[in-house]
C-alpha cells in the first residue's frame, strides 16, 4: 500500500532517509519534466532539481498541511527555476560588465558564494510571496485552454489522463497545453530581468 504525501513528509521532517527516497522517487520524473520545461537546460535542470529536493529533505517541516504535498512541492520546483534563469541572467551581464571595462578582474567579481546563496537571505520570504503573485497573475493570463490544463494539474493535482478525460481530448494534447503554457510563464519572467529584448 502506498504511504500518502503528509506520512512521508512527516517522516522526512524527522529525517527519515527511507521515506525520502520513496518520495523522491514518487516525484523525480515529474519535477524533472516540469523544470526542464522553464530552464531549458539540461545541466542547469539537474542542479535545480538536486535543490528542490533538498529542500524536502531540509525543510519537510515547512509544509503547512494545507492543499496537497505535491502542489507544495511544485510551487519549489517553480520558484527555484526561476531564481535559477534569473541568477544566469545576472552572471551573464556580470561576464559582458567585465569583458568590456579595463579594471582588474578580482575588483568586480561577485564571489560565487554570494551567488549561490542568494535564495538564503534575510528577505527570500518576501521575494518567495512575490513570485507567487506574479505567477499568479501570469496564469491568469494564459489562454484559457491552458489555464485549465494548469489549473487540473497543478491546483486540482489530477493526472494527466484524467484532465484529458475530463476535458475531452487527446492526452497528448493536455501535454502541449502544459508545455506551451510553461514555455511562456519562462520568457515573461526572463522579460522581467531583460525587457529590452522583448520589446
């Protein structure tokens, strides 16, 4: 008999390492999907996904025990993909900052440490409630074909062959609305950091 989200959680909130693998392995592939789908790489999906579920490991605690354990998980998975496409977006300018000035090179590097752990300081609770809004406000936005399709998925947590019977029609097309819908959620946050370019 399977063990159900919040018994794991539970358990892995006492560390509980059997646990966490059964929950690892309920949600790896998923989470991949849903990652790779709003980073586009595949190296730097791995390391979102290693993040996400250390996050588990680290702070199953957090789960406040309202909606479902895998719409928490998810909301993770969204919020580390962006941070991640945002703190690429912020190497890269630092990267062309440094090609084009004539300073030395250890004058304006921004130790990699600091980088990393940008998700840690004393303010991440604020931009954490921030994203949610904007992500919000984005699915809003989606056509409504595909604000359906997120809303089954990720709001209802059905399967992906149930939302297509329930919507009458094709599971593979249930997939695209997904993928579109996220393909898009990626570059309006991507504008955020770079508008020039979507202008």
């Amino acid at each position: 008999m399977q063990i159900p989200d919040p018994q794991l959680l539970a358990q892995i909130k006492e560390r509980d390492a059997h646990a966490f693998q059964q929950f690892f392995e309920r949600y790896r592939e998923q989470i991949h999907h849903h990652v790779r789908c709003i980073v586009r790489d595949e190296v730097g999906t791995d390391d979102v996904v290693q993040e996400v579920f250390l996050r588990v490991w680290n702070r199953a605690g957090q789960w406040s025990g309202r909606g479902s354990a895998a719409g928490w998980l998810f909301r993770i998975a969204t919020h580390l993909s962006l941070t991640h496409l945002r703190t690429v977006r912020r190497r890269r300018e630092q990267r062309l900052e440094m090609l084009s000035e004539t300073v030395e090179r250890e004058t304006h590097q921004v130790p990699e440490w600091m980088i990393e752990a940008a998700s840690e300081r004393p303010d991440a609770q604020v931009e954490w409630a921030d994203q949610q809004r904007w992500l919000r406000r984005q699915v809003r936005e989606l056509s409504e074909d595909k604000r359906e399709v997120f809303r089954l998925i990720y709001d209802a947590q059905v399967e992906v062959r149930d939302a297509a019977a329930r919507l009458g029609i094709p599971e593979g097309t249930v997939k695209s609305r997904l993928h579109h819908g996220r393909r898009q959620l990626s570059r309006a946050w991507q504008a955020i950091d770079n508008p020039e370019e979507h202008q």
